[in-house]
C-alpha cells in the first residue's frame, strides 16, 4: 500500500490571518528605507508566506522527513557509506551552549574550551593515523583528498619537482578520488585491480615512474578486502619519490588494529560523519580532517590548533591558539572545520576510548562477515569468503537467467523496510550490491535481512521489476531529479 500520509504542500494549508506566533508591535522607529536602500531593490509587496498554525507547520515538516527511511527508522546497509547508529549523546555535547553558541570571531582567551576539545581531535586522529600531523579544515572526505593533493602538489613544487603531475588510482577506487587530482590539476592513470579485488601488480609496474606525485589507494577497498601487497606498493612508490594517500573512508574496519602510517601512507583523510558516527545523508554536513606526515606538516590548510604551556608557582597553564602552518596551502573553507561534526565524533571517540574502538571494528568486520556467509549461496560474492567491513555480491546471474537486476533488488527491500545497499559500485563488479552492516545491528537484524533478501531473489521477476510498490514515489528519473529537481512535486 502507498504511504497515504497527508503531505499536501503548505501552501494549500494557508488560511489569511492565520498564526503561529504574534510579533509584538515594532518600537524603533521605522526610518525611510530608501534612505538606507536604492528604491529599486525594495519589495513592494510583503512575500507570499504561507499562513499557518505552529501545529500545521510542525506535522508538515515532521510528515516529510518521514517519506525517507533513515538510521533512526531503518537498517540502513549502504556500502561504502558507513550508516552506523548516531548516538543521541553526541547530539547532547555538540548543543552545549559553550560549543553551540561560541562565534568563530571571539578572541580566543574566550573559546578556549572548543580549541582544546579541537586540538585534542587532532591529536587523536594523528595516533589513530599513525601520522605526524593534522588539520581540521576540510568539510568532507572528498575535500579532505582535494586538500591533501594541493598539499602534495606544495611539496613537490618545494622540491622543485613539479614534473611529478602523475596521480595513480585503482579502477575500483570511489569516484572522488580521480575527480580531486583532477581538481587539484594532476593527471590521473587508472591501474586495474585483479579478481580478488586487490591491485594488479604488473598493470601497477607498468604505469609506475619517476613522473609519480601520488598513489591514492584505499585500504580496506571498496571490495572490501584488505591489499595485500600493501606494504610493497608504498615502498615503490617511495622508492620512486612518490606519496601513498590513503582514502579513509574504510577506516570503520581497521580502527586500533592497523595504523595507516604504519603500512606506508604519507596522507590519509577521515570521513567522521561516517567512521566516528556523525549524521550524515542527504549531502551534508560532514568533515574531512587530514592526517600528514612530517615532512608535509608545513603545507597543511589552516588555522590548525596549537597548545602552548606556562608554569609558575608549579601549576602548569594550557593555552590554545589558531596558528597557520609556515607554508600552508591556505583555506579550504571558513574558520576552523565543522567542529559541529568534529565535536560529535569527539565525544564518540571518548566514550569508546582506545579498546572500545579496537572493538567496533572487530564487531563491524564480523557483522559483514556474518551476513555474506548467509547471503553468498544466493547472491555470489567474487571477491571469495572472507571479508573486512563490507563486501560486494553480484546479481549478475539472476539477471541473465531471470531478468531480475541489482536495481530491482535493492528497490524491492524498500517495500520490506530495508534501505537499499549500494548498487552499481564499484564498477569492477557487474550487478554489484555493497552491503555494509555495521557494528550497530543486531544478529536479529542481519538475519531478518538475509531472509527478506533471499525471499525477494525467489520472487516473480514482475513484482520486482515494479519495485517499490510502497513508497510515495516508485522509481524516479535519478538523472532527471537530479538535473531538474522539482521540490515541490509529490
Ligand atoms: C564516502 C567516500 C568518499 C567521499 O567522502 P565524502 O565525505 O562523502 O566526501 C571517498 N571515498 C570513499 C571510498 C568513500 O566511501
């Protein structure tokens, strides 16, 4: 049945006269507007707001957000994505007042207690990085390759080697990564990735020269197997003079076990919205903070946070002051990160501290690995038996025998309150569908799961090619709303 719930457009509710709050008469004197403003950018007419009671707006808004499955309401296994529960505490500490009211223009003796929590995550994320340095700045994962490529790029024409124009990527690799080494005006080769998921060595030997600025590898991969000739590829690549950037938005699989710096990466980014459970969805917010090592710490985006010390009468004083590094790229946005998304994953990370991270990833990789031991007898998965935090299974053979694709699906799951897993990604794999779990759900969970996708692979190939038969909208045009949004169509 399709969802029914009213969710007629505000406007239609609008009544003259209607209220939701009663402002109180204006006691300032109303000066000449077209003194202050030319008279032709003036309206002339109030806007044409809709007018509605506080309730009526209310059930609209809550009505609409509840068209979309979300963490809070559904299992949510989008590969790649990493959609854990949000702890409701970490909402508690980013509404703080001293975190949620400070303005990014107060002098700094007067927001000491952001910039401490703020130096503090650097530090933090450079231990879990095993890196040397860190910035807060970028917004997003994607912005946090963008920044750590310009960062490379500042190095190297340092260096006087700005011939290095080369950005190596896998064939496997998440969109992002060729689209910000173009951005950041490198040249992109693709190197292909064997069967098993991992990088082709001899395709790897064959693009590999001394024209190598960086080799962006993502570790677990988006296969989500763990490379196993990590450690080979970093040491050629270095041998070459080149830099490994380690894509981190897998770091959900190796947290407290693995160290990115220690297997060969230079650079690496976070995705905190997705490993350290910020919302996330929808486009936004999210951050992007990148960890360096030593030699790249000058170049880095800023302000980045900086502690000094002071002792007198043997009390020891912190203090933390915005600085910018010597060389630095300059900005990637305004003031100092997202700290609403670095605060959240802040208070994630403490509350699970150094074992209790250790620990979700283990949980994470032994949910995906719980799930694709139920689910590969009827939806293959080629990359073999084992996996880290997610894997990639293929409808390949239910399309050609049945007509049933990874499309039909991954919208059929909606109709049982399941949100679709990642389909069509990566592109290595025909008829791929990324499932990833999480540590967050239930084996109750998983096994509902694995049972409704089992009965759906059994199903008449015409009720899931109709698919979703539940949802207020069926199967959008992804293209055209993406191109031509209509907000108001229903
Ligand atoms: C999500 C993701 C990114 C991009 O991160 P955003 O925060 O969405 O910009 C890059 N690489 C991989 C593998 C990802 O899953």
């Amino acid at each position: 049945m399709r969802n029914t719930r009213d969710t007629k457009l505000i406007f239609d509710l609008s009544r003259p006269g209607c209220r939701g709050a009663v402002l109180p008469e204006c006691d300032v004197p109303a000066s000449d507007a077209s003194v202050l403003l030319p008279a032709g950018m003036l309206a002339t007419a109030p806007p044409a707001l809709p007018e509605v009671t506080e309730p009526q707006v209310v059930r609209h808004f809550v009505n609409l957000s509840q068209l979309n499955m979300s963490v809070d309401t559904h299992f949510y296994p989008l590969g790649s994505c990493t959609m854990k529960y949000n702890p409701k505490r970490n909402e508690r500490a980013a509404a703080m007042p001293g975190f949620a009211e400070v303005h990014p223009y107060q002098p700094d003796e007067t927001k000491q207690g952001m910039l401490e929590m703020l130096f503090e995550m650097q530090e933090i994320l450079k231990e879990i990085s095993g890196l040397e340095a860190c910035s807060l700045q970028p917004a997003a994962g994607a912005h946090g390759e963008l920044a750590a490529l310009l960062v490379a790029a500042a190095y190297f024409k340092d260096m006087g080697e700005d011939h290095r124009r080369k950005v190596l990527v896998p064939d496997n690799a998440h969109g992002t990564n060729p689209a910000s080494a173009a951005m950041a005006g490198f040249d992109t080769v693709t190197v292909k990735t064997n069967l098993d998921g991992g990088v082709d060595m001899d395709d790897f030997h064959a693009k590999l020269d001394d024209d190598i600025a960086v080799f962006m590898i993502t570790n677990p991969n988006t296969v989500g197997i763990f490379e196993s000739h990590m450690r080979k590829l970093a040491d050629e690549v270095h041998a070459r003079g080149g830099l490994i950037y380690l894509d981190g938005a897998n770091m959900n699989a190796i947290l407290g076990i693995t160290r990115p710096g220690d297997f060969g990466a230079d650079m690496q980014h976070y995705n905190p919205h997705k490993t350290f459970s910020g919302p996330h969805g929808g486009g936004g917010p999210g951050a992007g903070p990148i960890c360096v090592v030593e030699k790249l710490a000058p170049y880095l985006p800023g302000p980045v946070v900086a502690k000094s010390e002071t002792t007198h009468d043997g009390e020891t004083d912190a203090y933390y002051s915005l600085v910018t590094p010597e060389k630095s790229i300059g900005k990637m946005r305004a003031f100092f990160g997202n700290t609403g998304v670095l605060l959240r994953a802040y208070c994630y990370i403490r509350t699970h501290g150094p074992q209790g991270l250790r620990e979700v990833s283990e949980n994470a990789v032994l949910n995906a690995n719980y799930l694709l031991a139920r689910v590969k007898h009827f939806l293959p998965v080629p990359q073999g038996d084992r996996c880290m935090h997610e894997f990639v299974a293929t409808a390949s053979k239910l399309k050609s025998e049945r007509g049933i694709s990874a499309m039909d699906i991954a919208k059929r799951l909606l109709d049982f309150g399941f949100h679709a897993p990642t389909v069509y990604f990566p592109l290595t794999v025909k008829e791929s569908i990324m499932i990833e779990p999480t540590e967050t759900e239930s084996k109750d969970t998983l096994d509902a799961f694995a049972e409704v996708l089992f009965r759906i692979t059994e199903e008449d190939p015409g009720i899931l090619q109709d698919a979703p038969h539940t949802t207020r909208v069926s199967r959008p045009n992804e293209v055209a709303a993406a191109r031509n949004p209509c907000l108001a169509c229903m």
